[in-house]
C-alpha cells in the first residue's frame, strides 16, 4: 500500500472522539462514526461533546482530515476500524457492552475484506476472543486514556500493547503503518494478556493511590507532612517521578472501580485469592468519606443550621466527567443543609440534593457559607486569595484536600484550614 491508510474510530465519545483527532494529527484521513445523528451534526459544526485541554485547538488544526458520519457507508473505505465507544459501569462496577457490541457487529458487516478490525474499549479478559469470527479476526488494543491528558496521551503513547489470536504471526500491514506513525514501541499478546494489561496497569495505579492515602492519613495524626515525604519516594527509581503520590478522596471516574470490582469477580469465580484488592476498594471507600467526617466533627455537630459552599463538581480538574465523583457523592449526604456550588464546565444541576444553589463563581459560592469544600483541584481554584473567602464566608472552615489554596496564606487569614496529609 502505497497510501497512508484510512482510519475509522466507531463511538463518538471520549475514548473514540480523542482517538480519531489524534490519528487525524498524524496525517492519516480519519473518519469519526457514531449512531446519533444529531452528535455527528454537531462534532461535523466543531462542538465538541468532551472537555480536553488542548483538543479543540487539535481539532480544528486537522479538521481536514477528519470527517464524521452516522451513516456507515464510509466504513467500507477504511483499512483499520476501531470500536471504541466509552463502556459505561453501574454503581457495582459491571460493564454495559450493549452499544460496544452493536458497534462492533456493524463494523464487521461494514468493513470491507482485508480491512482490520480492533477493539479499542476496555474489556473483560475474555470478551474479543469469544467475539470472534473465522472470516474476519478481531484485534484488541489497550487504550491509554486519562481524563484530563486525553489529548497528550493520544499523541504521545507510551507504547501500543495489542493482543491477536496468534501473537506470533505478524500484525496487519495497514495496522503496523498506523500504530508505527506515533513513535511508540508496540508489543503483541495475546488478546487475554492485552485485556489482563489494562486492568494490571490500573491496578498498580490504585496500589500507589492506596499507599498514598493510608500514609497521608497517619501524618494526619502523628505530625508529620506527607508532602515533604511524597518528593522523597518520586527520587527514588523503584517508584519513580511519576508516581501516583497525591493523597486524594480514595479513586473515582469509573475505570478503576470497574477494574477493582472485575479483578474480585474473576477472582471469585477461579477461586484465586484477592484479599489486596478488596482491600484497595475498602480503602477508598473509607478517604472518600474524609470530607464528610470532617463536616461532621469540625462543624454540623453543633450548627444545625449551617450553610455550605462547595468548589468542583468532576471526579478531577480538567474533564466534565462526574463519574463516581466524591463532589457528588458529598452533596448527597448534605440533604438536611443548603449547599451553594460552583464548577467551571459543570451545572450544578448535576447534584442531586433538595436544596443546591448553582453559583457563577468560586468566591459567589463561598458567599455566606459556614464551611467552604474545594472537592475539585481546578487550576482556576489556586488563584483564590484565601483573605477574599475570608472576607466572603460567614464561617471558617476551609476544607482543601488537594492543597489547591496557599496553605500558609490561609491561616494568616485565620481560616481553620484542613487538607489532607498533615495534622
């Protein structure tokens, strides 16, 4: 083949949007697919449904390469389709593939003879090859997606880790082009070891987030300062810089819940032991709830009638996701109090509670409030000057788990400043 081949991404959602402009930034004619008329009219305008630092930039940079469709007509001209619609999980972690394999079963009645298939959605160990087909072998990709770094992590992979039927034999010429053009090593499997890699992948997340947790609650106890330990473990190269070290409000998004929750179930049904990851979702659980015991024993013990502020409504900055978010699930269990709320991409709509009040800024929001939360570390938020909350606030209390205001500053506002890993 002397072209470049044509790609084709099915699932016009996080994963298969961010997907297809980075292949579209490659060099490579890319056509996004989805079923919903009205997503394509609107991707076709430039409104994107996702929010990703840097992607309309890369949009609307490769928009010539790129078209959509809802039609799947421009499948039949592609070399290599990926289906990769986000999967969505229920509160018990269980995958949804409803829209995955209706995707998939159009693109093998689309594709034509001699174009490659691949899965890119994550999965259960299992799923592609129980899928396939004699005539037409699927392929399954690890997707390196992180909320917040789509666009860095699309460009700019790691490595490509793709498992086949026979790891042995060579990979599709037209996909061996492709995944060649972004730089990156590539390393066959097999297709359980390529379903396996991602869960094993964030599984290691989780451990580093526990470890994190567990040890920034002690210091919270004993006077130590996580943060001058955490810079110590990134030196060390068995960790490493980019270890995940930030305490937090336990794992949110969805991805590593489910993963968690697919781990214990295959664990069950093979009679393997996973006492560690069970513990890992106990773990979790327990920081998420840090802001809510805080409330209780720094506050609504004693102030029935409170007033509360809270700032951020995504599971992290930089996306409009609310999966699991421990914004959400904070707000729900302040039934009985007023809550006034403020995200920058988010409506505060998005919380279910009796008595929320959407507010247009950060400093609206802690207007009046008895305790300020700041359950999202939004860039936006650390410009705050902590003596204009002070100024704002009918209370105190600042809670600031992620160390988005200035420490310091804060108390020299004589704000009751609490944030985690440090007593």
């Amino acid at each position: 083949m002397n072209r470049l081949p044509a790609i084709a991404y099915l699932g016009m959602t996080h994963l298969g949007l961010c997907s297809a402009v980075a292949a579209a930034s490659k060099g490579f004619t890319t056509v996004g697919f989805d079923t919903d008329p009205g997503l394509v009219a609107r991707l076709e305008k430039g409104e994107l449904p996702v929010v990703e630092p840097g992607l309309d930039a890369l949009f609307q940079e490769h928009r010539s390469r790129l078209s959509f469709a809802a039609d799947s007509a421009p499948l039949g001209a592609c070399d290599v389709l990926y289906v990769a619609p986000d999967v969505p999980t229920d509160d018990a972690g269980q995958s949804d593939y409803t829209t995955l394999d209706r995707l998939l079963t159009l693109a093998v009645g689309s594709a034509r003879p001699g174009a490659t298939i691949v899965v890119l959605s994550q999965v259960a160990p299992g799923y592609t090859r129980a899928r396939q087909l004699p005539e037409r072998p699927l392929y399954y990709q690890v997707e390196t997606l992180v909320f917040g770094r789509a666009v860095e992590r699309a460009t700019s992979p790691e490595r490509f880790m793709v498992g086949s039927s026979d790891p042995s034999k060579p990979l599709p010429p037209v996909l061996r082009t492709y995944l060649e053009a972004f730089g990156c090593p590539i390393l066959p499997m097999r297709l359980e070891s390529a379903e396996l890699a991602k869960i094993s992948i964030n599984c290691c997340l989780v451990a580093s987030i526990t470890v994190a947790n567990t040890l920034a609650e002690l210091c919270e106890s004993i006077g130590a300062d996580w943060s001058e330990i955490a810079p110590a473990l990134k030196l060390d190269k068995r960790i490493g810089q980019f270890a995940y070290l930030s305490p937090g409000l336990g794992i949110a998004g969805g991805n590593l819940e489910r993963d968690l929750a697919t781990v214990i179930r295959m664990s069950e049904g093979h009679g393997t032991e996973a006492g560690l990851v069970r513990a890992f979702a106990r773990n979790s659980a327990h920081r998420r709830n840090w802001a809510l015991r805080t409330l209780h024993t720094a506050l609504l013990a004693d102030k029935p009638d409170a007033r509360l502020g809270v700032l951020g409504l995504t599971y992290k900055e930089d996306t409009h996701s609310v999966k699991n978010s421990p914004a959400l699930a904070l707000i729900r269990q302040l039934a009985p109090w007023p809550v006034q709320v403020y995200d920058p991409v988010v409506q505060a709509s998005a919380a279910r509670h009796p008595a929320v009040t959407g507010a247009h800024s950060a400093l609206e929001a802690a207007r009046d409030v008895d305790a300020l939360v700041v359950m999202t570390p939004w860039a936006e938020f650390r410009s705050l000057d902590p003596a204009a909350l002070a100024g704002a606030m009918r209370g105190r209390l600042v809670l600031d788990p992620f160390r988005v205001l200035d420490g310091r500053a804060a108390l020299a506002a004589r704000l009751d400043y609490r944030t985690l890993g440090v007593s």
